[in-house]
C-alpha cells in the first residue's frame, strides 16, 4: 500500500459521514481521486462517480458505500443536555459511556453519551437492557441557552473518530463499515488507472451515499451510470472471535482475504471470474455464501434496469457497528488488486448471461 493510499485511508476514517451528511468525506474523495480519474462527478443524491477508461466498453461500476451509522440532534432540554435519534442500525449497549462528537455548522462539538449511575439503578432497572431513549449527550453546557448557541437540532453525531493499530496489521476504529470498502474502489481505479494496461472498460468506482438507511445511494447511482457489470464492496462479519457461530456465518477470517460472495444475489459468472482472477495472480481469497437478497449494494444493483450482472466482495471485520469495528489492512489491499485486475480483464466479448 503506497504512503499516499495509507493516508487517504487513515483520513477516511477520522473524518464523519453519517448517512446524509456525507459532504467531508466526499470532498476527501474527490481532492483524493483528482490525479488519477479521467472525470469526477457528484450527482444530486451526493454519490461521487471517479471514471476511467474506455468510454465506448462495457460500463463497470464498483460501489463502496462512504457512510457510517451516526446519530442526529432531536431534543434540547432545559438543563441543556441533548437528546437524539439514531441513523442506522444501532446496538444501544455499544453507546453507554462513549466519547461522541456533535458536528455543527461551527466545527466539531465534544460530547459524551451515558445513563444513570449504575449505583442509583433499580434492581429492576439492572436486571433491563437499556433503551436508546434512556441516554443523553453531554457537552458540558450549564443551561439550555448555552447548548442552543452552539448546537442545532438536526446537527449530526458520531462516536468519537479514531484510528487505533492493534498488533500485526490489524486496526481498529468506528466507519470501518465501510470506508474500507470504499477505499478498496478507488483504489481499484487508482492501480487500473496506473497500470499501464489500457482499460478496455468503462470504470466507474462510486463512493455511495446512504447505504445504512436502505441502500439508497447506490440505486441512483447505477441509475445515471447503467452498468452492464457491478461489483459492490462491503464489510461481512468475521467469525474467528468467540460466539460467532461458524456453522453458521461461515469460517472468515480477518486476513484470509478478499470474501467472494456466491448465492442468488450474485451472477454466477461475476463469481467465477472473481475467483480465477484471485488464483492466477496468487490473491488469497475466501468463500461465503448468501442465499437471499443481500443486505448491502448489491441488493440494487443487481436490480437496476433490465437487471446488471452483479458480485459481492467483502471485507472480513469484527465487532461491526460498534466504536471498535477491526479489519487487516492486507485485506483491503488485496480487494483493490483483485477489482483492478477484474476491472482490466473485462471487455466487450465477456458474456455474463447465464448459459
């Protein structure tokens, strides 16, 4: 992984992009993409659309949704503390205690979110997994007036955005789901781009919106892009930690590489392609199945139109959606050279109707 690619990376993941408010990490994306992208286009939706390559081919198109479960103002009290609904799916257990930050229109707000004292709890109250509705935000304000001058409802909230090492090349932090995901697409085009081996497709790697509240980002985007061909990139649970059922989820492992999707979601075809593609050039790979529609991009695009011949590639990751999400960074890095050497091997006598 280049410096450069390290860093985009890395920035990623510090900078917020709850579902809807995505604009600091699409300006990220697109200072990013700039040197390498033959166009960059932000359609109205808030997708941005980095292309490359031949424009009369086949029209690729790699999503990686850039947004992250979050939370939004919706109450002020007149203490000044701060209420608030979620935006995606949330376990309300990963919240108690967390460091949060508020994003206003001045600049980010520290914010800390908790409940009552576990010594002033009810036996009953103990014995209750607490509801979302049971904690609020703190800034530290000393009255209502206070949190009104800094604070507006509808301001958006994340945990607190770090990126932590761990040991070997995992790395921890809240948006792995899926700014991995998405920085395996542009960077997909970034190697494609650089190769020196003509793209003979139309790539086009999206950096979509919305995709945690119904995966709607990327259902406009093929809208105006119409691929032939799609392949989303998300995050899929790891099942090498405890009480992950394997005969269940499957045995992925963080590390083990790229996750390839088969099942009724996916075109067999895309499936196969993807996998003589980790064979012949020695990308370690990992199988998965699903066997119905899927929960993420591909759902969409699959749909799109007269239907798209559509793949899943996902990225092994733990404790997802949560304050402490963990991938390999040799994982993502694989992913990107798998979807640039599909990207490079797609033309127009590939047929992916089912035969």
């Amino acid at each position: 992984m280049q410096d450069a690619s390290f860093d985009f990376f890395r920035n990623a993941i510090e900078t917020p992009s709850p579902s809807g408010y995505e604009e600091p990490i699409t300006r990220l994306i697109r200072d990013y993409a700039k040197p390498f992208a033959d166009a960059i286009r932000t359609d109205v939706h808030g997708n941005v659309i980095v292309s490359a390559g031949d424009t009369s081919g086949p029209r690729l198109m790699y999503a990686g949704h850039c947004d992250q479960i979050g939370m939004l103002v919706s109450h002020i009290d007149e203490q000044g503390f701060l209420y608030a609904q979620t935006i995606g799916g949330w376990d309300p257990q990963q919240l108690i205690g967390q460091g949060m930050t508020i994003w206003t229109a001045d600049g980010p707000i520290a914010a800390v979110i908790s409940r009552k004292p576990i010594h002033l709890l009810t036996t009953k109250e103990r014995e209750e997994v607490v509801q979302f509705k049971q904690m609020w935000l703190d800034i530290g304000a000393a009255d209502e007036a206070e949190t009104r001058s800094k604070v507006r409802i509808g301001d958006p909230v994340t945990l607190e955005l770090r990126y932590r090492p761990l040991l070997g090349d995992l790395v921890s932090g809240p948006g792995m789901d899926n700014k991995t995901g998405m920085w395996t697409v542009i960077e997909a085009l970034r190697r494609s781009s650089k190769s020196g081996n003509s793209l003979q497709c139309h790539l086009h790697s999206v950096a979509t919106v919305q995709e945690e509240i119904g995966l709607r980002g990327a259902k406009t985007a093929a809208g105006s892009i119409h691929p032939d061909v799609a392949i989303a990139v998300d995050v899929t649970h790891a099942s090498d930690c405890p009480t992950i059922e394997k005969n269940q989820q499957g045995h992925i492992r963080i590390g083990g590489g790229p996750v390839i999707f088969r099942g009724p979601n996916i075109n067999a075809k895309v499936a196969v392609r993807l996998i003589e593609l980790a064979e012949n050039n020695s990308i370690p790979y990992q199988l998965a199945a699903v066997g119905r529609a899927t929960p993420n991009d591909a759902n969409v695009l699959q749909l799109h139109g007269s239907g798209v011949a559509t793949g899943l590639v996902a990225i092994p990751n733990r404790y997802m959606h949560s304050a402490v999400e963990v991938i390999s960074l040799s994982d993502i890095d694989h992913i990107a050279e798998l979807l640039a050497k599909f990207a490079e091997s797609l033309s127009a006598e590939d047929d992916f109707v089912p035969s």
